[in-house]
C-alpha cells in the first residue's frame, strides 16, 4: 500500500470509528435461534458461540450481546474456525459454530476431519441456506449443504421447519452430544407450529394427514407443502404433509410407513434436488418399500438475484409446484 | 531428563520410527526423523507427565500436525513407555490403533486427529483458548512441518492465536526445506519465513532443531514471554540420523524402506551389527530389555 495514505487528513486509516454493532430482527429462523441459544446459555456455561464476522446476520448477536466473554470472534477465516471449535471441544466446551450456510462448506474437510472424525461435541449452526437468501444472488445460495454434510460420518443433519422450531431447535442441538449440522433460514419464514414445538432428532413430524400421496418436506418448504395440500384438497385429494427436520438420521420408519398408506411421495426442498432430503428419502424408499417419488427442489442448477417468493416461483419450490408433483406421483402409482 | 538422557531418547525415537515404517512396509521416514530431537525434548522434558490421572486442567498437550510424521510421535509414546513398544510393529496394520495418521479416536495420546495440514494448529489453538476460558494452567504445543506453512488454514490460525494472545500457545516448525516433491524453495517459496512470522505478531525463536540444549531454550522462552503466542523456528535436515536420507525429497514418503536399508540405518544410529536382525524381524522387543 502506498505509505501516503496513512498520513492523509481524514484519509482512509485515521478515519475509522468503532461502528454500533446491528443485528438483523424479525420473524426469520436464524433470528429464533439466537434467542433460543442465548435463552439457554445463561443456564449452560459450557456453550461458546464462534463467529467469522456475521454474527449480525446469524441471528447469533443475540449472544453477543449476552454474553461477550463466551462469544469468540474468529474473523473471516472458516477454516481455522471449524477445526478450532475442535479443541475447545477437546476442554468440555461446547462450541456452536456459526456463519453462512455456504461459507460452511468453505470448512467441509475441517469439520470431517476435526470434528466428525474426533466426534467432537460441536455444532455447525447454518443461516443463509438456499434460495430464501434471495437478492445476494447464487455466490451466497447455498443448495448443497444438507448433500455434502449428510455424507460426513457420524455428522447429524438437521433442517428447521419455521422460526419456533428453529428456536425450540437451540435445545435439542445441546441437549445431543456429538458433531451436527443445523441449517436456519435468512428470510421473514411463514410458521407452522405454535411456541411450544419440540423437535426430535430422528422423527419426523405428520403436520396433516392424508392417504392418497405424502408430502415430505424440510426448511421453508414445509410450509409451502402445507399450503400445495390445500390446493390439492380443493381438486379431492388428500395430501400427507411430513416435516422431516431430522435429515440424518432419517425417520425411514415413518417414511415406510407413509408409502404403504399412500403409495405415492413428494419430497420438497430448498436445495439441489440430488443428494438433499430427495435423496435421503429416496434412499430409504429403495430399500424399505419403493413407490414412485417426485422431487421438488433447485434441479442442479444455481440460483440468481431476486426476492425468495421470486426465485421459488422461478426455480419451481412454490406450493403450485408442489402439488403439481403430488399429482404426478399419483399418476404413477401402480406403473 | 538430563541431556544425556535426551539425546539417547532421541536416537532411540528414530530407531523406533524407522522400526515401525519398516514393518508397515510403508510410512514417511524423513520428516519422522528431522523432528526426531524436537520430540525428544517435547516428550523427554517440556510436556510434563502424560498420564492419564493428570488432571485436564494441568495436563500440557501436544498436537502433531504434521501428521504423516506420526511414526516419529508414536516412537516417542513408545520411547517414554506411553505405549508399548511392541505395539510399533502393528503400525498401519488393520488389527492394530497406530493409524497411518494420528487419530484421537483410535490414540487418546494424539489429542486430535491430524494428516490434512493445517487443522493440527487450528485444534491447538482451541484447547489453549478453551483452556484459558476455564483458567487452566497448562500449556499447548503444535508441531507442523515447513511444507505444512502453505496451507491458508496456518496463517487463519497464525492470525487467531496472536488477536486472542493465546500466550499458552506454542507451535514449532520443522523447518528442514523439503517437501514431498522438491524443495520449498522450488514448490512455493517459504521465505522470508521469520519476517512473516513476526510480522503476524508471534513470538519468534530461531533454533538449530538438531541441538538439544538450543530446542530446550526455545520452550523455556516461550514459557516465559507469554504476553503472544510462541513459534520456534526449527532449523532441521529431513532424514537426519541416517545419512544417505538426509535431504533426499525422495524419503519423504515414497521409497519403500527394505532390510537392507533398515539395517544401515540402524548401524548409523548406534545398533551393533549382531542386533539388527532381531530389529527387522520385530523380536528386539522380547530379546532385550526395554
């Protein structure tokens, strides 16, 4: 750097204040779970919460706030971040790792490594995940994460259904003891429990039953899955709606069970459509009780820039969607 | 330890490692054997008992994260009766926990599982803040290899440990110039390394990684200058020992170590003629005492 502009009036190293720290508000998951975390950490000393600078979008200055000597400030280095949570681990601390979904993956050999591997008590915690980033365009729409991280052994993956289970998903994550992955969400997010929801690592959740397809769904899918059953209520059929937050371990009981009483699945997620929950489910039809399945998700293409009702609109997750794939299904039923 | 005691310790890491790469029939000797006195000194004096009956709190931790050099650190568990020496012939062996790269969940001795460079000296920095988030007195020490210092993760960590003054924090370089496939200098240049090092706001200790006495002064700084974390510089030859490895890139891994070349070896280090046998077959273990 040219010397000069260190000594420059005003100039760009003598001006620079300590802004005030902001953090995002809102009915949002990633806001829910930042409550939710440092709701309990004022009881559970143990919980760390680590940063790579986006703690404002993380929902995560919630603790920061709260607890400024547990909040550890990693900078923007994820890697260092993700095989450090490691070793605070390796002391008995449990570490909540937290930053964007895609930025997660920047990490992946880390948290294989240094956290799976070791089966380190740490948890990725995830916000900006898919196309509900919305306008900051495909660099920060992460639509692989639940693929790459269900592949890791013995990393637990879990996906939030709206902003109550992502806060009600703050003490599960704790209360487990091992590597996992939870993925929250950036934008305003349409609820489908009440307050009192608790969620169960390894079951899903029947939201509304139904017995000629089942809607299997994960994130801010589930609550278009929700809506596209009505629309297919409207036209006489009846649409199982399915919240499988618990993407590793899969409730593949349930899933068995869903095929034999409606004969037809429709998995739905804000991710590529290979490897996600569509895979998963696949997976555990192949080898429970095969019925035909329809995937809802981004097919193996990036996202763009636009608003997220947009982009479901135009990469096809919205209940329209949907529904049209429950009719499929059903179409192919006995084929 | 005296240093006496030392320098035979160290003699004896190298005999071990070069033991178990043999029986593996596959293994990396030459950065085993440049970090042979680092881990003399580490495991002779500097890391204080390992027991397990130490409490966490007190227990100094040693994290390997070069670890494809791991027959060096196994022959030092081995060496300082951590493990049994016999154990060194099960290296890479399926039935056996000597893991071709440390693994904690196989070794709890390894503290982390290490061989993709760069996470070792990220791991450390997470025992020494989280050690002194609960006020523990013990120490962290890391060791990477020179190649190792071209992985980005380093300098994140290299930055981490000086913003959080992690003054319990001691890592140490292997610094011996050689890689896997040529010299640093040839695949992407190190220097000026010190600079660089001080420069991310480090304590720097420049050593001779082969002189006892100067890597026993390199801990006893950085014991006392804990206001940044420490870096030791250490100067080393790769193979050092064994005279026809030394600063051959070829013995960083890829040529298999025949009888032939086990036992020159062990002559080099000190092993009678009439013993070497016994070292090839593994029997050494039950024909002396240890």
């Amino acid at each position: 750097m040219d010397r000069r502009y260190y000594f420059l009036k005003g100039g760009i190293m003598t001006d620079v204040k300590e802004p005030l720290q902001l953090g995002s508000s809102g009915d949002t998951l990633r806001e829910a779970f930042g409550r939710g975390i440092t709701q309990l950490a004022s009881e559970n000393k143990r919980i760390v919460v680590l940063d790579a600078d986006v703690a404002g979008g993380t929902g995560l200055h919630h603790f920061r706030k709260a607890f400024p000597d547990r909040f550890i400030q990693c900078g923007i280095a994820e890697q260092n971040m993700m095989a450090m949570a490691g070793g605070l681990a390796a002391t008995g601390l449990i570490p909540i790792v937290t930053t964007f979904a895609v930025f997660a993956l920047r990490a992946v050999e880390q948290a294989r490594l240094s956290l799976a591997y070791t089966e380190r008590n740490v948890k990725i915690v995830a916000s900006h995940p898919g196309l509900d980033v919305g306008p900051d365009g495909a660099s920060a729409q992460c639509l692989e994460d639940l693929a790459i991280f269900r592949a890791i052994p013995g990393m637990t993956v879990l996906s939030a259904a709206d902003p109550n289970e992502a806060y009600a998903a703050a003490e599960v994550i704790v209360e487990f003891n091992g590597p996992l992955y939870l993925r929250t969400g950036r934008s305003p997010a349409k609820t489908v429990y009440g307050s009192a929801h608790k969620m169960t690592i390894g079951k899903g959740d029947i939201l509304v039953d139904g017995d000629d397809v089942t809607i299997i769904a994960c994130g801010v899918e589930v609550a278009r899955a929700v809506e596209a059953s009505k629309l297919l209520k409207n036209d006489g059929i009846s649409a199982r709606v399915v919240n499988m937050s618990s993407i590793k371990p899969l409730d593949r009981h349930l899933i068995e069970t869903c095929a034999r009483e409606t004969g037809a699945i429709v998995s739905a997620e804000d991710h590529n459509i290979y490897g996600g929950l569509g895979g998963a489910v696949a997976e555990a039809l192949t080898m429970t009780f095969p019925v035909p399945q329809e995937f809802v998700g981004v097919r193996d293409t990036f996202g763009k820039s636009g608003e997220p009702e947009e982009l479901a609109e135009l990469y096809g997750l919205t209940a329209q969607f949907i529904s049209e794939a429950a009719r499929k299904a059903i179409m192919r039923k006995g084929k | 330890m005296n240093p006496n005691d030392i320098a035979v310790l160290a003699r004896q890491i190298r005999r071990y490692a070069l033991l178990s790469i043999h029986s593996a029939t596959s293994g990396h000797p030459g950065g085993a054997l440049s970090c042979s006195d680092i881990l003399a000194v580490l495991y002779g004096n500097e890391l204080g008992s390992q027991d397990k009956d130490v409490p966490a709190s007190e227990r100094n931790r040693f994290i390997m994260s070069k670890g494809h050099a791991c027959p060096a650190l196994y022959a030092a568990w081995a060496a300082t009766k951590l493990i049994n020496p016999q154990e060194l012939t099960t290296l890479r062996h399926l039935a056996g926990r000597l893991e071709g790269h440390p693994h904690v969940g196989a070794t709890p001795l390894a503290e982390t599982s290490t061989g993709s460079l760069g996470q070792g000296i990220s791991v450390a920095c997470g025992i020494a803040l989280g050690a002194r988030m609960q006020g523990w007195s013990n120490r962290v020490y890391a060791l990477l290899g020179d190649g190792e210092m071209q992985e980005g993760e380093v300098w994140e960590a290299l930055m981490f440990a000086n913003h959080h003054k992690l003054g319990n924090l001691c890592a140490i370089i292997d610094y011996n110039k050689l890689q896997s496939d040529n010299t640093n200098a040839k695949i992407m240049g190190l220097e000026p390394l010190q600079d660089k090092l001080r420069a991310f706001g480090w304590n720097v200790t420049e050593i001779d990684g082969h002189n006892l006495n100067e890597i026993a002064g390199g801990f006893d700084q950085a014991r006392k200058d804990t206001s940044s974390p420490t870096i030791i510089l250490a100067h080393t030859r790769k193979g050092q020992g064994v005279s026809f490895m030394v600063g051959k890139p070829n013995w960083h891994g890829s040529l298999l170590l025949t009888d032939e070349d086990f036992t020159k070896s062990l002559i080099e280090l000190g092993v009678h003629e009439t013993e070497t046998p016994a070292w090839i077959d593994g029997t050494i273990f039950s024909k002396v005492a240890l």
